[in-house]
C-alpha cells in the first residue's frame, strides 16, 4: 500500500506543476496581448499619419509612383503596380484584371512595410527632377522677362519721343 501511495502522489505532483505552468503561461499570453493591443492602436496612429505624409509628399510630385513587382509578395502574377498618394496599391494582373490595396487596412499592414521600403528611396529622384523643373522655368523666365523688359524700355523711350 505505501508503494501504491508514493506512485499517487508523485502522479499528482506533476500534473499540480504542470498545471501551474499552464496558468503561468497563459497569464503571460494575457499580458501579451494586452500589449498587441496598446501596439496595435499605436501602430493604426502611425499608419494614418505616415499615409497622410505621403499624400502630401506625392501630390506635388507624382499622380503615383511605380513600385518593382519583384517585391510583391505572392498574389498571383502582377505586371504592373503603382502607389497611389491615397495610400491605395494599384495592381494589374496577367490577365488584366485590375485590384486596389488599401495599405491602411490591417490585413495588409506588411505589404504596407514592403512598398514603403520600395517607395521612399524613389523620392530622392522625384525632388531632384522637381528641383531641376523649377530652376529651368526661372531660368527661362529670368532671360526672356530681361530681354523683354529691355524692348518694353525701349518702346517706351520711342513712345516719349514722338
């Protein structure tokens, strides 16, 4: 009968341990996601502002931008995809079917990560061509208003005259 005693009670000692691991567990699982939760709502800020930036970003700059197809992930096969400045991702298919994204949306938040790794080295191009737009407009119209300035002088100076 002692043998029999001292087999229950080391079978009872483990599942009392096994059992504390469990709780263990599960109340740190608890805290986890308690924290996914406060991350998440952190993580839904940003996204409305980071998109809200590229949408200022992009309206002077591009009606949208290119993204390398390479970096999709599997979607089926996507010839074309650009980002559009409302934070929506144009894709079009092989088959010409045509899809929109929302990056905003929460399924698609690593797709998200992907194209803004794509996109944001891609603005360093869009502002020098801008810039280089810009200074080739003041120079144009730096010489031709001098130039036309000058004739206006002069027509004036005629005008005087007679």
């Amino acid at each position: 009968m002692e043998l029999q005693a001292k087999k229950e009670t080391k079978a009872n000692v483990k599942p009392a341990a096994s059992v504390q691991a469990l709780v263990d567990s599960l109340k740190s699982s608890g805290d986890d996601i308690g924290q996914i939760t406060e991350l998440t709502s952190e993580e839904k800020l940003l996204v409305a502002e980071f998109l809200k930036s590229l949408l200022r970003l992009m309206q002077p700059l591009a009606s949208s931008i290119p993204i390398n197809t390479s970096i999709l992930p599997d979607m089926g096969t996507v010839i074309q995809a650009h980002i559009e400045p409302t934070g929506h991702l144009a894709l079009l298919f092989e088959d010409g079917r045509f899809e929109l994204k929302d990056l905003a949306d929460g399924a698609n938040r690593d797709l998200m990560i992907t194209i803004a790794e794509d996109v944001l080295p891609k603005f360093k191009n869009l502002t020098s061509v801008q810039k280089r737009k810009v200074e080739n407009r003041i120079k144009f119209l730096s010489s031709v208003t001098k130039e036309m300035q000058k004739m206006s002088e002069a027509l004036s100076a005629v005008a005087t005259t007679s």
